[in-house]
C-alpha cells in the first residue's frame, strides 16, 4: 500500500492525505513491421552495395514488443472486470 498527498491550489492550499491501494495495470503487445532502403536514382546493385540487406525486394522486417504500465489508486466502489 502506498500513500499519496494530493495537492490543490485555489485560493487556498488543501493537503490530503489518504491511504490508498495503488493499481498497477501492464499491457504487453508485440508487433512486426518492415522496410525497403531504395532509391530510383540508383541502379540494382548500387542499392544492393549501398543499402545491404535493406535493400531485399519482398523488404526488411522488425518486431518490437512494447510495454505500457499505468497506475492509480484502487476504487473499491467499482471492482469489476475490464477488458484492455
């Protein structure tokens, strides 16, 4: 359990302290793109010499995985399931 201080600032200063339940939620995902360095300013094997295995005609691939975290504190009013 952490605690959090929520500061507002109106025309007065309000401090809440307030021991809450933080929620960690992680998304991980995992994509797949590809590429192809070429230039119609140069012939085959220039682009060959020049751009190497990004050069191939069906293209150059990548994946990446990506992780997103966010967090906030626990609502206990509304604990149902959520789809993400």
């Amino acid at each position: 359990m952490e605690i959090s201080l929520d500061i507002e600032f109106h025309s007065y200063i309000k401090l809440a302290e307030m021991a809450r339940p933080i929620a960690y939620l992680t998304r991980k995902e995992s994509i797949s793109s590809c590429h192809r360095l070429h230039s119609p300013h140069l012939s085959d094997e220039e682009n060959k010499a020049i751009y190497g295995k990004c050069n191939n005609f069906w293209g150059h691939g990548h994946n990446y995985t990506v992780e997103v975290t966010v967090r906030g504190p626990v609502d206990s009013a509304v604990l149902v399931g959520v789809h993400v």
